[in-house]
C-alpha cells in the first residue's frame, strides 16, 4: 500500500515536474474535471467512471462548492499532479479509504488489492472506488438501493458541502458483504451494486487454496512407502473416509511433507494468499504412541474434541510454511469440537482467519455461545468473521425479512468479529424478497447504529412509490411474524409462516397495489413472488395442519412392568405386555414416509426400549456398523435415542443403534464429547422381517445418579432412513429438530424407583 514519506513526495514532484503528463484528464465537464494517474488500474479507472456517470446525471450546471462555483479537480488515485496539487501528507491507508479536501480540489484514495477487477470480483479491496461511492453518497445525495442502473436514486443539482480537510471513515465492520447469486442479476451486476454499498471483502476472509488429506490422494502417493504417516488405530495404520481420513498429527515427517506441498502449491500459483487446510468433517485420532504421548493429548477429549492437537499441527506447518512465503494467510474449517475449542497451547496469529458458524438464527437467541467462542478465538490473536448469519440454507425461496434482528444480532459482535458476508439470498430466492434485507445489511455492517425504520421507509419510497405507508407495515408485519418464532429448525411453513398467519401481510400487499404509482418497477416482482409463496403456503396448509397437531411436546409417564421382559424370548416389542405405545410423525412433508413405532417401559433396574421400522426396502438397509461402540453409526439405517437427565439439558446421552442391534454410545457434558463409550453398558437385539426391521435395547438405570430421577428428563426418538436412495439424506422423526433440545418430550419416572434409589448406584463418566 502506499505510503507517502518526504523522500517518495519529491521524487514524485520531481517526476511531476519534467513530465506533464503525470496525471491525465478522464473527464471535463462543466466545472469540474476528473483526473487519473496514467497507468490506472482497474480499480481506479472504474471508479472514474462510476464518478463520471453519476456526477454527469446529477448536474446539469455548475456544481455548488461550499456556495461557491470555482472550478473543481476531483483526483482519483495518486498522480504526479495530485501531489503538484497539495496532497502530500496523505497518510498511510492500510485497511481504509477516504476523500481529501485542497480548496476546491478532492483527492478519493484507498488500499486497492493489486491487479484486482473490482467488477469481476466481490473479494478484496478496492479502496479508491470506495472513497469514490461513500463521496457520491454522503455528499452528493446517491442512493443505491437495487443492482443494475435502475436501481439507484439521484439527488439533482444537489449543493456540495465539505468544510473539512479530510473524511476518512471508521465502519463498524471491515468485512462488508452481501451473498448474491441471483438469476435476475448477473454477477457483474451484483459485484457492481455490492461495491456501490462499500462493502469490502477483505482477501484474508476466503481460501485461494484448499489442502485436504483425501484418502484417495495421500494414500496413493504414501501408503507403500510411509505407512506411518497415517493414524494408527488398533495398532494398524489407518487411511479411510471420514473421521478416519487425517494423518498422524505428531510425525515430523508429515509436518514437512504437508508444508512442502502447499509451498508448491504457492509456487505454482503465485496469486494463491490464503491456504485452507482440513474440510469440515469430524475427525478421530491417532493412537499411536507419539501422539497418546503428546502434551496437546491432555486437552483433548476422545477422538473428535481434539482442538488442541488439531491446531498445534496446523501451527507447526504454517511456521515452515512462513519461512518460505511470510505473507501467506491460513483459515480454518468451521465445523466440529475442533472448532469448537480453541486451542491454549498455541497462538495462532493474525495471519490465521476463523469463520463463526453461528448456525440458524433465532429472535429470541441471546448468541452468547458465539460471542464467548469469538472471544476465545480472538485470545489466540487470529481474526474471526462471521460465517452462517444471515444466510437460511434451510429456507430456500422464503421471504425472510427481518432487518431489526439483523441489527441486534450485529450490535453483539462489534468489536469482536470483523465482520460478514454472507445474506439470505441464494440462487433459487427471488430478489424482490431480499432486496430491502441486503440494502439495509450493507448500511447496518458500515454503521450498525443506522436507524431500520428510517433506511425502510427510504427504501419503501424509492421502489413503491405511492405506497410507502402499506409496504413499511407490510415489511414490519413480516418481520413480527418472524419474531414470534422460538426455533429456525421446523418448517416455516409449519411455524412463522403458516398459512393463516399471512393474511394481513397478503392485505397489507394488495391494499398497496391499489396505491403504487404505475412507473414502479420493483412493486411487481415482489408482489408476484409472495403471491406464489403465498398460495404454495396454503396449498400445503392440509399436510402442514396434520404436522402441526401429530407431535405436540407431551409428557411420557414410563409405565412399571410388573414382569421384566425376557430378551431370551423372540423379538417382537409389539408383544410387551403393559410398556407405552408411541407412534412416530414425520416433522416435514415427505413423500415416502414409513411408520416407526416406539415400545417404552421400565421396571425396578432397567429402562426397556423396543423399536419397530416399517420399511418397504428391508434388502436394501445400510449396514455398514458390525461392531459395538465404533463407526458412525448414525449412518446406517438407525434410531437415536437422546436421554437428557439434566434440568438444565446441559449434559445428555445419545444412544444410535442400527437394524443389526449394533450400538454407540456418545455423552456430552456442557457441549463437549465426553468419555462414557465401552463404560456403557446397553443390551440388543434385532430381527428383520418382510417389512420392517425390529431392535429392543435394555438399558440399566444403575448407569445413571440416582437424583437424575428426582425429575423430568427431556427425551426424544428419532429415525434414520438410509435404505431408499431417494431419502438417503435422512429422514429424522418423532416430532421436533434432533438438534433442538427444547422441543423434546418430557420423560416421568414410576414413583416405585423412589423406593429403589439405595440400589442406584451412583456411577459418573464426566
């Protein structure tokens, strides 16, 4: 970046000064005239004409200089005669942008990504076409509010006011961004209007490479001649697919291997700043005894809560790493308990990036879990930003409009993360219902103390014309319905926008029809995109009402068996005398759906669980899991089975069991994977039959504290079908989200296990 010091200043004077071409006229019109250097860059030379083009349509006569009409230089980017001008003392722009006041002369500078087309490319800064867009909008009275030429307002022979020397501003967030990928703009056209917002996206914010240890690559290349560079796992070198994937993490060997193959990778590609490694797949550990001899080992959980080693491997290749390239940027994966424990043993610096997956927002959510992570985070000197809000990729085209809670959700992480990048539009979404959300988005990343109501009626009376009043209720009515919602996890259709609760948003939209001015263009699109939405809604009002009233949260009292049950005998639950009978409902509309059924009883020692599959493809059942306590078994065809004894559901034991009666056990404590496993104990066993597949577990109480009884627990069932290849994402059942705690039933124990509790015993595995 530039830097003007004495010395670099009369070297440029004395260039100015036998060269008259040091600067070269872009535009001279009226009073004023546009100046670039002569070899502009891409960057400069866009924002001359963005600077061209407004000012030319906004003037018709002389531009009114603080009352005066002298003629005036505008000077974008440095040039011999810029400094000939008075701009000497310009200093050091890293990370900024600014507009710098001689008299009647303006000066727009900023940090510029070398070589960047800032119309080919939303990443990386452009900081002189920023001075350029933040001047047309502060002083000269732009507004942009859609991509493409229409959709932007003018403020015609608008006065310029500027008393000051300089405006260099400080936004509330470096990284400025809006997603866009839109079939009714283009890229360039969306690249264009996210610039004209001065969103900034800086390069340390995305990977140029990516460096994963596929099993298809390292094994080819290492597993004949350096078996050791993979995990060890039973006392064998391991190389599968994931969490079974990554290397040994303390062999020095694949440290300097790993180093020098993304050297290479720089090498080859000079333009290559930022290495990601490791993708976003849970990871196991190796066993060897270097790496269970490790001092990162006593930080870590049992195979994927193991931050600590995880990183300390990624440090010590981005150390050698830097001996050849000092520059060169890394960013982490931003998925699993890696990411979710930052690591204390080593510092990872600012040249290190960590994106904040903050899951699906909530309005009533206080974030607190991912203001504390970005803080942990930050304590290892890196930089964060912003992942998931306010992207919805379990929304698809729906209308989410809720710019007051992307205000609040902002205003808790200013001064803690850099910053976002990310919007609810994605492909399928029609523009019209993100519009609004991304203009103000914009406002609210450069200043998050912007008033929404104020920037919402701008924006209403700029694209409905004549209706303004109607749209600012109708937008206001569709962010209260958002609002009111307690989960982001169900349907929306079933919760914030069911059919019923649309109805005056839909008035509020046909009341304005009635009033837009007919020269709107931006009215019709939206209207037509929530009159779809609008009848798809109460289309599947029918499927949604069975939804909605299937699974209420109940509380499931646990009936005492007055006779144990006899695992000796045939499987058949169905046949348990006295146990509950609980039928599975699907939480989404599917097409295939299949019914499960749930048995559950207890008696004086045990917790009895018989599960039935109905299943139209029983030869077809993954199976994958032959072996207890290992392998992902919630990847076959399963149920999993969540106890949460806790009052305050901050510890629970997941249990997953497939159609072969083959079980894991995972318990967490405070969020993190704790031990339990082996030390678990649960007893199986299956049948299949034509169609449907049987389990029943016997699950001993004395595994658990004896006070866990004094309450209710939150308990929940749930399916996943992997046998038809048309579901083969999972179908999860039995009411509610697997992930949201909050919306399981409630499990009551007999009053007979008061009178049992001296043969609890009281077992812990936290």
């Amino acid at each position: 970046m530039f830097k003007i010091f004495s010395k670099v200043v009369l070297l440029i004077m004395f260039f100015a000064a036998i060269n008259v071409l040091a600067g070269k006229v872009f535009e001279n019109r009226l009073n004023y005239q546009i100046i670039l250097p002569d070899n502009p860059t891409k960057v400069q030379r866009f924002a001359a004409s963005e600077l061209k083009k407004i000012l030319g349509r906004t003037y018709a006569k002389a531009i009114v200089l603080n009352g005066k009409t002298d003629e005036i230089t505008f000077f974008v980017g440095f040039s011999g005669n810029a400094v000939i001008a008075g701009f000497t003392n310009v200093p050091p722009m890293k990370g900024k942008f600014g507009v710098f006041r001689k008299d009647s002369k303006f000066l727009f500078f900023g940090e510029d990504h070398k070589n960047l087309d800032p119309v080919s490319s939303r990443y990386n800064s452009a900081g002189t076409l920023s001075a350029v867009h933040y001047f047309l909008k502060k002083y000269v009275g732009t507004n942009f509010y859609f991509p493409g030429d229409k959709g932007y307002s003018l403020s015609l022979e608008s006065q310029l006011v500027f008393k000051g020397a300089t405006d260099i501003p400080k936004p509330s967030f470096e990284v400025r961004g809006v997603y866009h990928s839109s079939r009714e703009f283009s890229r360039k056209e969306l690249n264009i209007f996210a610039r004209r917002n001065l969103c900034n996206i800086p390069f340390w914010g995305k990977a140029d490479y990516s460096y994963y240890y596929y099993p298809e690559k390292w094994k080819k290349r290492f597993w004949k001649t350096h078996p050791d560079y993979f995990m060890q796992r039973n006392g064998k070198p391991v190389c599968g697919k994931y969490p079974l994937h990554v290397p040994c993490f303390n062999n020095p060997a694949v440290i300097k291997q790993t180093a020098a193959d993304i050297i290479s990778a720089i090498n080859r590609k000079p333009s290559i700043r930022v290495v990601r490694m490791f993708c976003d797949a849970p990871i196991n550990q190796c066993h060897c005894a270097r790496c269970k001899a490790a001092p990162e080992r006593r930080y870590c959980g049992k195979d994927m809560n193991q931050g600590e080693e995880f990183y300390g491997f990624q440090k010590k290749v981005i150390d050698l790493v830097h001996e050849a390239f000092p520059d060169i940027y890394f960013i982490s994966q931003s998925k699993g308990n890696s990411y979710s424990n930052p690591p204390k043993m080593v510092k990872m610096g600012p040249l290190f990036s960590v994106e904040i997956l903050t899951r699906r927002p909530s309005s009533l959510s206080s974030y607190s879990k991912y203001v504390e992570l970005v803080k942990k985070w930050n304590a290892t000197g890196v930089r964060t930003l912003l992942k998931s809000y306010p992207r919805y990729p379990a929304f698809k085209d729906y209308p989410i409009m809720n710019p007051k809670f992307l205000q609040q959700y902002l205003k808790r992480f200013v001064g803690l993360a850099s910053g976002a990048y990310r919007s609810d539009l994605s492909r399928k979404t029609p523009y019209a219902f993100c519009a609004r959300g991304q203009f103000i988005q914009t406002r609210l990343l450069f200043d998050v103390n912007a008033d929404v109501g104020r920037l919402t009626a701008d924006f209403c009376r700029f694209a409905y014309p004549g209706a303004e009043k109607e749209m600012i209720a109708f937008y206001d009515e569709m962010e209260r319905l958002f609002s009111k919602s307690k989960s982001m996890w169900d349907d929306p259709l079933m919760t914030i926008y069911y059919a019923g609760k649309l109805k005056k948003a839909m008035s509020l939209l046909d009341a304005a029809a009635k009033k837009v001015k007919k020269d709107s263009i931006w009215f019709k699109p939206l209207e037509a995109a929530f009159k779809k939405f609008y009848a798809e809604a109460w289309r599947k009002k029918p499927q949604i009402d069975v939804l909605r009233k299937a699974a209420p949260i109940k509380t499931i009292a646990v009936p005492m068996l007055k006779t144990p049950i006899n695992f000796k005998d045939k499987v058949a639950p169905e046949m348990w005398s006295g146990a509950l009978k609980e039928k599975f409902y699907p939480s989404k509309l599917y097409k295939n759906f299949q019914k499960s059924l749930a048995y559950i009883a207890c008696d004086k020692e045990n917790l009895y669980l018989g599960l039935v599959a109905f299943e139209k493809y029983t030869k077809s059942l993954k199976q994958t899991c032959r072996k207890n306590h290992s392998g992902a078994v919630w990847g076959d065809d399963c149920f999993e089975i969540m106890l949460v004894p806790a009052k305050d559901n901050s510890r629970y034991y997941q249990i997953v069991v497939n159609s072969l009666g083959v079980y894991r056990v995972l318990f967490r404590k405070n969020g993190k994977q704790c031990r339990v496993g082996k030390a678990f104990k649960v007893q199986t066993r299956s049948r299949i039959a034509k169609d449907r597949w049987l389990v029943e577990l016997k699950i001993s109480l004395k595994q658990f504290d004896s006070d866990d009884f004094d309450h209710k627990w939150r308990f929940n069932i749930f399916r996943t079908r992997a046998a038809n290849v048309k579901q083969a994402s999972g179908l999860r059942i039995f009411g509610g989200s697997y992930h949201n705690l909050n919306q399981y039933h409630y499990l009551t124990w007999p009053k007979e296990l008061e009178q049992e509790k001296n043969f609890l015993s009281k077992l812990k595995f936290w």
